[in-house]
C-alpha cells in the first residue's frame, strides 16, 4: 500500500515538473536556430559561437555573414531580456541594387515552408519601375516585407514575427531585419 501511494506520488510529482519545463520553454523566434531569448551576454556568446565577432567600432555590434551578405547585428533587450535581434547590411547600395535584393529577401522568404506572410499581403516586392528614393521621401512609404516563422502551436507562430525593410542613409540604402520575440517585447507594464 505504501509502494503504491510513493510511486503515485512520485508520478505525479514528475509530471508536475514536466509541465513546468513545457511552460517554460516556449516556442520562440529563433536567429540561425538561436532562440531569441535569453540574457544579452548569452545570446551574444551564442552568436559569437556562429562565427560572428564584436565589431572593432562599437562593442555593442557583432559583425560577420548572414545569407551572404555582410552584416552588423545588435542584440536588444527589455527587462533584460533579449526580444529582438536586429540584423542590417554592413554595406549600403545603390536603389537599383537595394530594389534587387529587398525582392530576393521576399522570394527566399515566401518560398521558404517555415515562413508565412504576416498580413493579407503576400507579395511584397517591388516593381521594376518604383522609384524608391521618390517613394521614401515624398510618398513617406516603408518598403517592409513581414512573416511569421511557423510553429504547431498557433499562438507560438504570431509571436514569433521576421519583418524587413528598406533603410536610407544619405542617399544610399541597407536592408534591416528584425527578429523579433514578441513575448518579450515592451506592452507597457512599465508605464
């Protein structure tokens, strides 16, 4: 009688625990299968372990490849939590060349089965014949482009957003990318 009430004790007991672990892993966006959680030291030492080194200009910036480019990343966080791995070109183009590959990015994402467009939208490219410089400066358009990484978990997925677009900075353009952890983000508990 006492083997049985400890084993069902202790069946209950590990079933406890393991709803607890399930709770707290949650599925999360993840950054080269990095999930983007955590503490900013150890996200960094995860990205270094990627190839990725501090940059010599600011030691806030990891530099190294991603999708073969060049690029600059930055770890930011909210309550000391990392919810967003910025990802932007190290390189700036010219609108020719941004246009080309702000419409590869969204080729490679809507044929990529991890990925779903985050709105109605789902073809985000831009025409051959769309001025972007005239676009950004009088038009005050964003040339962005937003999906959602897939998870069986319904939830999971719109929490889990990948979003870019197209940036200016004196004349020339970068792309920068956002992966973001929507479960860690700022939604105002501290106003």
């Amino acid at each position: 009688m006492v083997v049985k009430k400890t084993k069902k004790t202790l069946l209950t007991f590990i079933l406890l625990i393991l709803s607890v672990v399930t709770y707290a892993q949650k599925d999360v966006t993840k950054f080269l299968g990095i999930p983007v959680d955590g503490s900013k030291s150890e996200m960094i030492q995860k990205l270094k372990s990627k190839g990725f080194t501090n940059s010599p200009d600011n030691k806030d910036v990891l530099v190294g490849e991603f999708n073969g480019t060049d690029v600059n990343i930055s770890v930011v966080t909210n309550n000391n939590k990392v919810y967003r791995i910025l990802v932007c070109d190290a390189n700036t183009k010219n609108e020719a060349d941004i246009k080309i590959r702000f419409n590869n990015l969204c080729y490679q994402f809507k044929n990529n089965e991890r990925y779903v467009p985050a709105s109605l939208v789902s073809d985000y490219t831009i025409p051959d014949d769309e001025k972007i410089s005239y676009g950004l400066t009088v038009q005050k358009k964003r040339y962005e482009a937003s999906y959602y990484q897939l998870s069986a978990d319904l939830e999971a997925t719109f929490n889990k957003l990948v979003w870019f677009m197209i940036c200016e900075l004196y004349g020339k353009y970068y792309i920068a990318m956002f992966y973001d952890n929507e479960y860690n983000k700022a939604n105002g508990e501290d106003l």
